[in-house]
C-alpha cells in the first residue's frame, strides 16, 4: 500500500477575488469548483487544478475575508512546488510574473515567489514519468504550463522526531534526514523538512491548513488504520463530498489528510462547466438564494481572457 503524493494542499485567502485572479489569471491554474466552506457557508472554499481536476494538481483556499496575514513556522508547510517542464518553461514564468508585478528569485531550476498574500511558491524544472496536469489558459502555451505539484517544503524544530511515524504511519521513503518522498504506482512527491524560524508560527492569509496525500477508494480504510496504529490521533473517515478524508497531525505539527482519488469535481457538475457555478452541498442548497448575497463576488479570469 503506498500513497499516491499529493492529493491536494489547502491554505488560507483573506482575498478571495485576488486569490482568482492570481491563481486562475496569472498562474494559469482552472477554478474546478466554486464551493463553501461546510462549518461556515457564508465564505468560499475554492479549488484550483488542471483541466480535469485532477488529484496532484489541486491547490484550495478556505476564504476568510480581511483575515490578517499569517506566517509560517515550525510545524507548518511554508511553500509548495509545481512541476514545470523545461528551462525555457522557467524563462517563460520569469517574465509573465514580471509582467504581472510579482518579483521572483530565479535558482538554476527554479524559480521562486510569493501569492499575493505572502504564501510561499516554487516552479521547478522536473524530470518525471508522472502524468502531466495541465489547465489550458490561452495566454500560456500548454509546453509551458505547471504540471502538477511536486511537493511541499514544511517548517520543523525537530525532523528526526517524525521520521519513525513518516515512515510507519504514512510510508514515506527517507532520502536524507529532512527529505521525504512518497510514491505509488501513478505519482510521487516530495516532503522536505526546512529549519523552522525562531519566531513562532501565525494561522492567517497566506498560510497553508493542511497538505493531503492521495489514496486510492479502496485503501483508504485501511490507511486510517494503519495511522492509529502508528499511534497517530485520527478523525473518523468524513465524506467530503467529492472525495473521502481523514486528517491527523504528524509529530512535526503538519497537518496531514488522506483523501481519496475519487469521486471527484464532476459529481455534481459536467467537466465542461466546472466552477463556473457556485455549487453547494446538499445540506446547503436550500440557503443557495441567501449565501449568493453574502458572498463576495468573484471575478472569472478564463471566461475574460477568453473573451479578448
Ligand atoms: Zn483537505
């Protein structure tokens, strides 16, 4: 049994319209579903991905309106990479987030930056067999395009202390003493743990919530099993609608969910149409009149940059 990487990673926006145009505009990356969040519907919870929505390209932002900025620290994921193919992908992204006044720090294969909201990120030049997960922008060649996570970076006073429930819990493959990589038989990704600051960590805009890990349906049970016999403190299996969850914290602090490939953003819309409507869990659509009013509108950079 082994995870299949990153199934999604999920982080906080005070900013939701700028978090869209960010994401959907300058990144290129397809809103795939437009939803609540289900312990408050008056606020989004949005999902980014490729074109189909893929697990492994998913990037999600609880809306908190006006929420102050956070700061990452120990037990917390501070940046998260995508895949990108080529050097001259890397050129490409170097100008268009110049161009879009977002100031990058360019490394021989890669190229970093920061969300409007402070969020840690890095394009990196990968060589892999993994399918690659592209959303189609038309101001972004599809040769050019992010490809799909390749992992995430987190903050840990102590990585040796989480090596035993990585390796147990999860099935993660040590590479050195903070690096991790977690494959099955589609994808892989990696876990790097980086010094955690001095100061302490701050939930906010900008801050990463959790980072799940991709399960096919039929093991998902059983890796719920094997975390509580690691010894890790584990939610029941809750049904998020589009797939299925359990959420635990490892020694570090990360929060972990395991999530299940499937059923997916099309069960309750067509793949044509995806996060063009507010779609709403069915506990909710009798509210769907009134939450339309209280949220804030959004704007739809694919439907815009179509229209030029
Ligand atoms: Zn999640």
């Amino acid at each position: 049994m082994k995870l299949e990487g990153i199934h999604h990673i999920t982080a906080i926006t005070g900013d939701a319209p700028r978090n869209v145009e960010f994401y959907a505009g300058t990144l290129g990356l397809r809103l795939v579903k437009k939803t609540v969040n289900q312990d408050d519907p008056t606020v989004y919870h949005l999902f980014y991905a490729d074109e189909k929505g893929s697990p492994g390209s998913d990037i999600t932002f609880f809306e908190y309106p006006g929420v102050a900025r956070g700061r990452a620290g120990a037990g917390m994921v501070h940046r998260i990479a995508w895949r990108i193919g080529s050097p001259e992908a890397l050129d490409f992204w170097e100008e268009r987030l110049n161009a879009h006044n977002v100031a990058s720090k360019r490394g021989p294969d890669y190229l970093r930056f920061d969300d409007p909201e402070g969020l840690g990120l890095e394009l990196r030049v990968t060589e892999t067999s993994d399918e690659p997960l592209r959303a189609n922008h038309p101001d972004i060649p599809a040769e050019l395009a992010l490809l799909g996570f390749d992992g995430v970076c987190a903050y840990s006073a102590d990585p040796q202390a989480s090596a035993r429930f990585l390796g147990d819990a999860v099935g993660f493959t040590p590479q050195s003493d903070n690096e991790w990589t977690v494959r099955g038989a589609q994808r892989g990704s990696f876990y790097v743990y980086d010094v955690a600051p001095e100061q302490r960590g701050l939930n906010g805009a900008g801050t990463v919530h959790h980072v799940a890990w991709a399960s096919p349906l039929e093991e998902h049970a059983s890796w719920r099993e094997r975390v509580v016999a690691a010894g890790g403190d584990v939610t029941p299996i809750i049904d998020r609608f589009y797939f299925k969850s359990i959420y635990f914290r490892e020694p570090s602090g990360v929060l972990f969910e395991i999530a299940t490939m499937g059923p997916g953003f099309t069960a309750d819309e067509p793949a044509e149409s995806l996060g063009e409507s507010l779609s709403l869990p069915p506990a909710f659509e009798s509210l769907r009149d009134e939450l339309v009013k209280v949220l804030t509108p959004l704007p739809n950079p694919r439907a815009e940059s179509l229209t030029r």
